[in-house]
C-alpha cells in the first residue's frame, strides 16, 4: 500500500508511513499483550480466604497497545455479599477500564493541560481515543492517590539531605476560580462583596550549600519540593511540616521561613518551625514602600521615586527604625491616608526583626520569595487558573498534587510505589 500511494502522489508520504507502522504494531502488541495476560485461562492460582468461584468473566481493557479483553476468576463472597475479581488487583485495574500505563498518559496530560482538549494530545501522541471526562476522572483519581503516598513517604524514598545544607520553607497564597458553591458564604474582595476564589496554600521546600563567587546564595539543583491544597491554615501546616519532616529539617544545621506579611504564614512559622530564621521577602516589603509614597504624594513621580529610593537603601541596611521614623514624618492629607500610614507603621514595626536584610545577606541567606512566587504560577496558575475555568475544591486540590509530585521530581517514585503495593 506504501508504493502504490507513491507511485500515485508522485513522492513517498513519510508522515503517513510512520503512522501507518505504528498502527500496525500497536496492533500486533495488543494480540501479544492479550496472550500474556490470559496465559493463566483467567485462573487464580493464589489462595481465596473468603468467597467461592463463580465463573470467569471478561473485561475490556483500554491499553496504551489498544484494546484487549482480559479473562479473569470472579469470586463471590457470601459474608459480605460482594463479588471481585483478585486478578484485577494483581493488575491495577480494579474499578477501571484503562490499563496502569494509559492512566499514566492521561493523568500527565490532564495535569498539564485542560480536560476538554488533552483528549486531542492523547489522539496526536498515541493514536489511542480517550474523552476529556475520561481524562478527568483518571487524573483526580490519581491527585487523590498522590496525597495517600505523601503521607506515606519516609526520608528513606525521597531526596537525600545532608547535614551542611541550609534548608528554606516558603509559603504563599494565591486564588483559584471555583464554582459558585464553594463559595458560599465568604466574602470576596469585589465590589459586590461575593468570593469568586478561593485561596490555595503552596509551600516549597529547599535547600542551599553555599554562595557563587559574588556572594550570591545559590539553590541546590533538584531540591525543591512542592506541598499545596485549598484548605485551612492548620491543615496545609501540617502538610508542609511533614514535608518538611521528611526533607530532613531536623538535621539542618539552619532553617528559614521566607514569606510575606500574611499572618497565617507567620502563625504556622512560630507554630512548626520554631527558632528557624525569619524572612520577609524584601520585594514585599519594597512594594509596601511604594503603595505608601503614591498615597502620601499622589501623581508626583519625582517625589515618590526620591523618598522611596530613601527607604529602600535603609531597608536594604537592615534599618527599619529609620523607615519607620521616615513614615511618622509623612503628613497624610486626609482620613484615608491617616489610617493607611497607621497600617503601614504597624505592619514594619511588627515585622522589623523580619527585614534585618544586611544581616541576613552577610550570612549568605535568600532575602526573596522568588521560588515560592514561580511556583504559584508555575504549580497553581499555569493550570488551574487559565481562562473561563472554575473547579470544585476537591478537583482543583487532586489536580494540585499531581502537579507538586511531577514539579518535586516524584513523578517515578509514585508509580514505583503503586507497583509495589
């Protein structure tokens, strides 16, 4: 068929050629895969502690092959009245209709992209046909699996630390468009008052072994790892502190929090981490300076840039008494004004030994959030925060730990472990 469409087109379609083959042996893989698998007659050689053979019983199987038919023992068990299949354990394919290696596939496509079109890659890449609900139901079941395996993880399974590393826990927040029944009841930031997110917790984990050679901290290639869920402060602290846990911050000989002014992310940092190094992210704080010189001086460019220049050199030395004398001279031009220097004032004062920034870089420390700001956009908003979306919490949490395993590079460790148990 290959030279004859040549010798009618006038020239060789490679394209279809390579499509043509892999057809073909997909096709011869699914007859191999099928004698394989029922190389048995569908018989259970194990033991049976309760139930009694019924029959044997066929299931058609969705595989990154095709499709194949799966003969297997069917057991009934009297006490509890339910029937099962054991071979079906045996291949992780109990309560599904797609083999362990196709799940794979559509779980990585559905944590990257959007259900109604990852059904479309899987169709380019493989040739095989799977919806978009399909994709979903796959991916969430398997989030859901991540987070049982989380909590299982040992500091024996996950990336070796060593003793003269620094190790950094970062946190931060950003919102989630969910649908309107999550949101009842909470007030949104909108001018009608009504929540349209709702706000997801990631943290990251790090480590760092020395400087470059300007003095600069350098991260440890690999060594981040990521936690999150749209849940409370309580429950994603204790998530992040068992990551932490596992990571090996009990051995490190320094430990430090980076954030901004939350006060949940400074509640957890006193509650798990204490006597870890504190840090308010400096661009944070910077920003503060800004927001107050606009509102002290208006539409006048020159004076903001002079004073907050003025500001960012003392923060930057660690003075943040003088900043803080620097706002008590400003003269707010109404009531507004009076309560937002107020707050800016409380907000320095609270968190002054947090921007002893001179301090913390002569010891070779990370002043800045930048990890845990590109993995809110890289874990949270590249998927889940794209165009016309909006998840139930319990998706967007399954999406969200299957986008931390692949970022923290456990992608392998949790199929390993799925085959193993």
């Amino acid at each position: 068929m290959v030279f004859r469409d040549k010798k009618s087109l006038g020239h060789f379609d490679l394209e279809a050629t390579e499509l043509l083959v892999r057809s073909s042996i997909q096709g011869v893989g699914t007859i191999l895969l099928e004698e394989i698998l029922n190389h048995d007659q569908g018989r259970w050689p194990g033991k049976i502690k309760n139930g009694k053979f019924k029959e044997y019983r066929n299931k058609r199987l969705q595989t990154i092959l095709g499709e194949i038919v799966v003969n297997r023992a069917y057991y009934y068990d009297q006490d509890t009245r339910t029937g099962y299949c054991p071979k079906d354990q045996e291949l992780d394919i109990k309560g599904t209709s797609f083999s362990p290696g196709l799940r794979r596939i559509m779980a990585r496509v559905g944590a990257y992209r959007p259900f109604g079109i990852g059904h479309d890659d899987i169709k380019e890449l493989t040739g095989l046909n799977v919806t978009s609900k399909e994709i979903q139901r796959v991916s969430c079941k398997l989030g859901k699996d991540v987070n049982k395996f989380h909590k299982k993880e040992t500091p024996d399974n996950i990336i070796p630390f060593s003793s003269k590393k620094t190790m950094y826990i970062c946190m931060d927040g950003t919102g989630v468009p969910v649908v309107k029944s999550e949101t009842q009841g909470r007030k949104g930031k909108y001018k009608d008052g009504i929540a349209k997110t709702r706000e997801a917790k990631l943290g990251c984990v790090f480590t760092q072994t020395g400087v470059d050679k300007d003095g600069h901290p350098v991260r440890d290639e690999l060594s981040t790892s990521y936690v999150g869920a749209i849940e409370t402060a309580e429950e994603f602290g204790n998530r992040l502190y068992t990551e932490a846990c596992n990571r090996g911050v009990e051995q490190s000989p320094k430990t430090c929090v980076i954030g901004d002014g939350a006060p949940w992310i400074w509640n957890l940092a006193d509650l798990h981490f204490y006597g870890a190094i504190q840090i308010i992210d400096i661009y944070h704080a910077r920003e503060h300076l800004w927001e107050m010189a606009r509102e002290i001086y208006g539409t006048d460019k020159e004076k903001i840039k002079l004073w907050v220049k003025k500001r960012i050199k003392e923060l930057d030395k660690g003075e943040v008494e003088k900043v803080i004398a620097a706002f008590k001279k400003l003269s707010p031009a109404n009531e507004q004004s009076k309560k937002t220097l107020q707050k800016e004032i409380g907000y320095f004062d609270k968190n002054k030994e947090r921007m002893r920034y001179k301090k913390f870089k002569d010891q070779g420390l990370f002043i800045g959030s930048g990890v845990i700001e590109a993995g809110c956009r890289a874990v949270i908003g590249q998927r889940l925060k794209q165009s016309g979306m909006h998840w139930s919490v319990k998706n967007a949490n399954n999406i969200i730990a299957l986008r931390c395993c692949i970022m923290s590079n456990r992608w392998e460790d949790f199929w390993e472990n799925r085959a193993c148990a």
